[in-house]
C-alpha cells in the first residue's frame, strides 16, 4: 500500500465521528481494500478515499466494496499574465467583506452545489450548509472576500486563500439573477490582481468535472488543468 491514512480532526469534530482521507499511490481495488482494512481498525467511521483517474470496471469495482464515488476533482492553475485594471459594469461595486451577512451565506451555499459533501445523503444538508457558512466566516476573519453589490444586493461573492506561492480561489459564486453579465469573469479578474499585489506566483482553483459552468468559465480565463482525481466517501 503506497498511501498513507491521514485522520482528520476538523472533519471529525464536524461530523461527530471519526474521519480520515486516504491518498492512494497506485489506485488499484486491491489498494483501496487495503486502505479500507487500516481505517475500519483504527476506528474510523468515514473515509475519504483519493484515487487517480481509472477505468468504469474499477471505479464499479470499488463502489461495489460499499465506497461511493462523489467527485471528480480538477485542479486547475492559472501563470499571471499583464495586469489588467478590474472594469466593473456601471451600478456595480466591488467591495472587501467585513462581516458576513445573510446573502452572502446562501453564495457561499450556493457555491457547493457540486460539492460531495452536499451530494453525500448521510452528511445531510443541513451538516453541508453549515461547513459552507463556517467556510465562509474564516475567511471574512482573514480578509479574504469580496463581494459585488449593485443597489445594495449582493451579486457575487469570492473567497481566497494562500497555498504555498500560489492564491486559491476557495468559493465563487454568483446570484442566479445576476448570471450571464460575466460576474465570474469579474470575480477571476479580482482574485487575479490579488495574487500580483501579494506576489505570488498565480492562481489555482478546485472545482468539480460535474460542474460544467465553473470549468467553462475558469478554461474561458485562462486556467489550466494541472490533475485530476477521483474522490470516494467510504462509510465503514
């Protein structure tokens, strides 16, 4: 067994039982029983089970040994070109957040809708929206948000995080009214020229292969596909 199980103790004080993710090497079935054998004697109760891409049979091999596959995550890294000034629509404003409100909670919900943490029904919706409004909080209380208003609406809503040189878009989400008016093209262009004024080296996002709006978008800008992996939840 070429991975290593790593407990989780954010998630399992989330959840109330223990949790542990478990990073696959060679990605075969037999790998994935190992893991599930060492996480069942250890107590564990909810594995996150990281796979390289693999074929249908494995994939319907693995999930018929109880594992559920609830993602295919892409990640996604963006070299910063030129800067280019952030243009906003007359009506519009981009803001710093600094204190979350109401509306910008449902964005950041809103933001999962392809989340496995939304699609897995026993972690439940209401589990799923509180890790997105927790989420959402830690990164007011870093500074890390902005948000696009017009009359006093929230619009659109972007959240950011350092990891190692590079800033990561964490959440982006914008109002299904305000959709279609290039908001999330906005958004990038904003998370974009803070990365140059930190220094650091680009950008890089997660998002879901499901998520077919969000990849449309981040390729449209200039994102790249650097990995992708496959992601089960393990109920033992």
């Amino acid at each position: 067994m070429g991975g290593k199980l790593e407990k989780l103790p954010w998630d399992s004080q989330w959840l109330g039982l223990p949790v542990a993710r478990y990073v696959a090497d060679a990605g075969t079935m037999a790998e994935a029983q190992a893991a599930a054998k060492e996480a069942r004697e250890g107590g564990i109760r909810l594995l996150y089970l990281v796979m390289p891409p693999h074929s249908r049979e494995e994939v319907s091999g693995i999930q018929a040994l109880g594992a559920r596959l609830l993602d295919e995550k892409l990640s996604y890294v963006m070299a910063l070109v030129a800067e280019r000034p952030v243009e906003l629509p007359h009506g519009l404003v981009l803001q710093k957040v600094k204190a979350p409100v109401s509306p910008l909670e449902e964005l950041a919900i809103q933001s999962g809708a392809y989340s496995r943490f939304r699609l897995d029904a026993r972690i439940g919706p209401a589990a799923f929206e509180a890790l997105y409004r927790r989420w959402l909080h830690q990164s007011v209380e870093k500074g890390d948000v902005w948000t696009i208003q017009s009359a006093g609406k929230e619009l659109g809503l972007l959240a950011l995080g350092q990891r190692g040189t590079m800033l990561s878009i964490e959440l982006l989400a914008v109002a299904p009214p305000a959709r279609r008016r290039r908001l999330g093209r906005l958004l990038v262009a904003c998370a974009a020229r803070e990365a140059r004024q930190q220094g650091l080296d680009g950008l890089q996002v997660v998002t879901q292969g499901a998520n077919e709006p969000a990849r449309r978008l981040y390729e449209s800008c200039g994102f790249e596909l650097a990995r992708t992996e496959y992601v089960y939840h393990w109920w033992l």
